[in-house]
C-alpha cells in the first residue's frame, strides 16, 4: 500500500467544513453551464487544494431493516405503497450485521453504514440500534445510520452509542420536493439535520438525479446542499436506479455527462466534503468513472448492495482503482 506524505494528509483534517459562501441558485446554474472540460478542469483544481488525487475513502452500506416503509417516495422500492416484488424484512440480527461489518473492514471499508426503512424510528428502535452501533464501533470501523426522521433526544442516543454520522438526504431541489415525496416536507428534512448538528454528529447529506429533473432544478440541489452551515462532511450523489412499481421507473435517461457535471459543481461549491458516488454506479462504465474522480469524487459505497440495489462487487472496484492509480482512505477519522 503506497503511504503518502504527512503534509498532504493533513489537508482533509478540517472538519466541521464552514460554509465559504452563500451559494444563489443562478451561480450554481452558471457553474453547470461551463464548457464540460473547462468545469471538470476548474474542479480538479480546487480538488487538489484540500485532498490528495489518489485517495478514495470506503463506505459499505447495509440495510439492516428492508421494506415495508410507511413513506411515500417516488423513487423508493423500499416504500409500503408500491409493488416492487420486494419482501418486507424484520431487523437482521446483530451477529449478522456484526459479520457483515468485518467482511466489510477486512475489504478495506473505512466506514460501515446501516440503514433501517422507517419513517422515523420509535424509542425501542434507537435503543436496538444504539447497541448495534457499540458493536460496530468497537471493530475500529466509523459508524454512519440512516433511520429517517429523528425526534428531539435521538440523535444524542446515537452519538452517546459511538455514532459518527446520519445520514439525511435532501433529495432534489427544494422546490419541487413534494412532486417527489408525498409523505413528509423538506422542511422536516432540515428540522433533522439540525437535530443531527446540535448532537455533534457529523452529517451526510446528498441527493438523487435522475429524477426527471431539469438542470436548473439540479442546481437547485446543489445550492440547498452547499448552503447548509456548515456543509456536510459527505456528500453522496446518487443517480436513479429505475425500479418496476415505482412512479419514478420510466424516467427519461440521464446522460452521462450530466451527471459528471453534477459531481464536478458539487466539488467546487462543497471544496472540503467528501463527494461520494453512490446508488447507480453499478450502471456506470469505467470511463464515465474515471471522469467522475477527475472531477472531484472522492468517495464510493464499496460492496456489492446498497440497501436493495445492485453495487459494483468489491473485485470490479479494486481493478478499477489500481487501473485509475486510487488507493483507499487509510484512515478518515477527522473527515
């Protein structure tokens, strides 16, 4: 494994990020406009001004509660309200989740993150997953949870478990969050986010593209995402994975440059957050890849589900960093 200078580790030891600047949708849709070389050009720039080309940090992603969520999204399979074929689940066990956590560490995840499809969960589920955490925690892996809506004490009890992250996304432009999901607002998105801040936990907030969307409405995105104060630590940007029984399963393709622009406009307006490609990788060739990291991401799921998604498996994605000269994150504790 190649180790790196000190100096250049040092450079993603920032955290909490502050917000640089109030970021106007118009700027935003000004930076999407850029020749496409010019902006990826411009984002590997200020990529190199805060992290090191070559590393990549690690997430696996479990889904330790599948199914059967009382929400209303329009691009979820995991939703009560549509039929996707898919089988509600009861909680894995711990001893499960335990294995899949050092399966996940010995492959070289820095972080394990576990999701549970609730709406929000009830006090009996934050004490389960609060021991689960401990576990998880003591294997010297970073802890990420994605449980919903959270009320007032629940992120203390996660962070008071060893919790490092929560995971919340915003989804897709505030203005139009409620064509998408119909269940909840976007402003109970932001009442958990600051729960999840005022707890000391870091947070890690993205959003979905793909959705039938305009580029303006991406950059609306964008602009909610980098004007969080203080930015999120991890930023993931899923692109859709169309899924049979979901209103969102016939929308129009995404072309691949598009979503490089999306990556290459959330580095530059989030400089110091890890920027991670999540759902919908598997879909993407390595080139369009490639392209994604030159343009400033520097984060994946690792592994080969996200929730109930295909993920590239562990072996694609390690040919395809020694190919691009990337090495994992060995250690993003202060990220």
């Amino acid at each position: 494994m190649t180790t790196f200078p000190l100096h250049l580790k040092a450079k993603n030891e920032l955290t909490p990020h502050p917000m640089a600047q109030y970021w106007r949708k118009c700027q935003v849709e000004e930076l999407f406009a850029l020749p496409f070389l010019d902006l990826v050009f411009k984002a590997a720039e200020i990529h190199r001004q805060h992290f090191h080309s070559q590393e990549i940090q690690l997430s696996t992603l479990l889904s330790i509660k599948t199914g059967g969520c009382a929400e209303e999204c329009e691009y979820c399979p995991q939703s009560a309200r549509y039929d996707t074929g898919l089988e509600r689940q009861e909680m894995l066990k711990v001893e499960e989740i335990l294995e899949k956590a050092k399966i996940a560490k010995a492959r070289g995840a820095s972080r394990f993150c576990m999701g549970a499809a609730w709406r929000g969960p009830k006090p009996k589920d934050i004490e389960t997953v609060s021991e689960i955490i401990r576990q998880v925690k003591a294997l010297g892996l970073e802890t990420c949870g994605t449980f919903g809506l959270l009320e007032t004490g629940m992120a203390e009890d996660l962070k008071n478990a060893g919790l490092d992250y929560y995971n919340h996304n915003l989804d897709t432009d505030p203005a139009r969050y409620h064509k998408v999901v119909h269940t909840r607002s976007h402003d109970d998105r932001l009442d958990t986010l600051g729960k999840v801040r005022q707890a000391g936990l870091k947070v890690c907030c993205g959003g979905i593209i793909g959705m039938n969307e305009t580029r303006p409405e991406r950059a609306g995105l964008i602009a909610s995402l980098a004007n969080l104060d203080p930015q999120p630590e991890s930023v993931p940007i899923n692109q859709l994975v169309k899924v049979e029984g979901t209103p969102l399963a016939d929308a129009e393709e995404l072309d691949w440059t598009e979503f490089v622009r999306t990556i290459a406009v959330a580095r530059i307006t989030m400089p110091q957050s890890y920027v991670r490609l999540s759902a919908g990788r598997s879909a993407m060739p390595e080139a369009m890849q490639a392209f994604c990291f030159m343009a400033g991401a520097n984060s994946i799921f690792y592994g080969d589900k996200l929730l109930t998604t295909e993920n590239p498996e562990a072996d694609f994605d390690r040919l395809l960093m020694a190919k691009l000269d990337l090495y994992p994150l060995q250690n993003s504790s202060t990220t």
